[in-house]
C-alpha cells in the first residue's frame, strides 16, 4: 500500500535520473517542512474540513518517506525500519494490551524507563528543543513537577507572575527586558498548568477571539483605523465584544 509512494520517492532522490532539488535536500533542509505540515494538518482539524485533511496527512506522510529515503541514502535506516521502530515502541507501550500484563504502568512511567534504558538521566531529557516555546515550557514544568519541583497550589503561584511583571517594569537594558519577558511568560504558563488549562491552546484560543473581534471592528468603520483615536477605537472594540458575546 504504501509501496508506491517509496518508490516515487526513490526516483525523485535517483542521483542521476532524479529531480534536481529533491535529490540535494537534507533532513536540516527538510525539517522545516516537516514542522509546517504538522500544523497544516492540525488546521484542517481545527477547521474540521476532511478533504483537507485527507490531503494534509498525505502531505505529513510524504515528510516521514522523505526523511527515510535521505537516511536510506546514507546507509542509516529505511521506512521499513522506521515502521518497525514505532511498532515496536507501541507495544512496549502498552503491555496491557499486547504483553499480557495486568495493567498498564501508565504512558509517562514507561517514557521514563525508556529515557533511563537510553541513558537519559535528567528528568528533563528528551523535551524537543523544536517544540513551540509555550508548550515546550508546559512540557518542562511537568517534567520537574512529577520528582516534586513545583509550588504547591496556585497562590504563590500567582505571586510569582505578579513578581515578574513588576521585574519587566524595573529592567533597564534590552537584554534584561528580554529576559524578564521571557521570565514573566513562563510564569504565566505554570499559571495555566496549576489551572489544568492548556497554556498552548488558550494562547491559540485568544488569538482567534482577537483575530474575530478585530475582523469585526475593520468590516464596520467607515474610516481608517490609523484616523481613529484610541478612545474611538476602544469603544469599537467594546462593542465587538458585546456582539460577539451575544451569538
């Protein structure tokens, strides 16, 4: 089933018959690619639009056979071996189901054991350094919650954030601007987490609301918004708030 896409893949990587800009990528030139796949296929689903979809997750497997053949080139590994790695891993995963135990141990108790077998000693290995920055922090902050590196309910918590946006306000250089921001947004995802909210997909959630109202606030002036005053601009988006809010 899958032959016939390993075989186009194949001919498009031939050093002498293949196409010239397939046949010169790397993973590194790939890898971007990769990555913009995934969230097209991320809003297809958002979108809930299935043909989308359909075309999308094509487009993400077409990345993973890319991927395989430039390791199959360099006498590294091939999509057979991948397949069998996944398979494996899954499995492993969940003994329950294929190994005949009782019960799972649970999904980041085997993760772990999986980090220990490969030498990953910190509680913090094998966080993808390529995750985006505000789910890379959740990960992180979990990470160090489960061996007890966490504050114990909300309320310091907040304090903390409250701290470092007074922070933001006492930096003078950019370089301590830059770092307090930074300090202040992780702050604000370990808010989230001691919430249960996913920081990752408010933030995403936000932005639509935001996108919408604004959206809203363009199609009904009559002027430019550059001609408006911020209190005229308020009072649009005031009431694009209350419209909204009322559907």
């Amino acid at each position: 089933m899958i032959d016939p896409l390993l075989e186009i893949m194949r001919r498009l990587r031939d050093p002498s018959d293949g196409c010239e800009w397939d046949k010169v990528q790397t993973f590194s030139t790939i890898a971007p690619y990769t990555i913009e796949e995934a969230y097209e296929v991320a809003d297809a689903i958002e979108r809930n639009d299935m043909e989308s979809l359909k075309d999308e997750l094509g487009d993400l497997l077409l990345q993973v056979v890319f991927h395989s053949q430039i390791a199959a080139d360099d006498d590294k590994f091939d999509f057979q071996n991948v397949v069998d790695t996944i398979c494996n891993k899954m499995t492993r995963r969940h003994p329950h189901i294929f190994g005949g135990a009782d019960e799972s141990p649970g999904w980041e108790q085997l993760k772990a054991d999986e980090r220990d077998r490969s030498g990953q000693s910190s509680a913090l290995d094998g966080v993808a350094l390529a995750l985006p920055a505000l789910l890379r922090a959740q990960k992180i902050q979990k990470r160090a919650a489960r061996v007890g590196f966490d504050w114990p309910d909300k309320a310091p918590v907040r304090e903390k954030l409250l701290e470092e946006l007074e922070e933001v306000g006492a930096a003078i250089s950019d370089q301590e601007v830059h770092e307090e921001i930074g300090d202040l947004l992780f702050s604000a995802v370990n808010l989230a987490r001691h919430y249960k909210v996913d920081a990752e997909r408010a933030l995403a959630d936000a932005t639509t609301k935001f996108t919408k109202r604004f959206n809203q606030i363009e199609s009904s002036l009559t002027k430019d918004m550059q001609d408006m005053t911020l209190e005229e601009l308020e009072a649009e988006w005031q009431k694009a708030k209350a419209s909204q809010a009322a559907t």
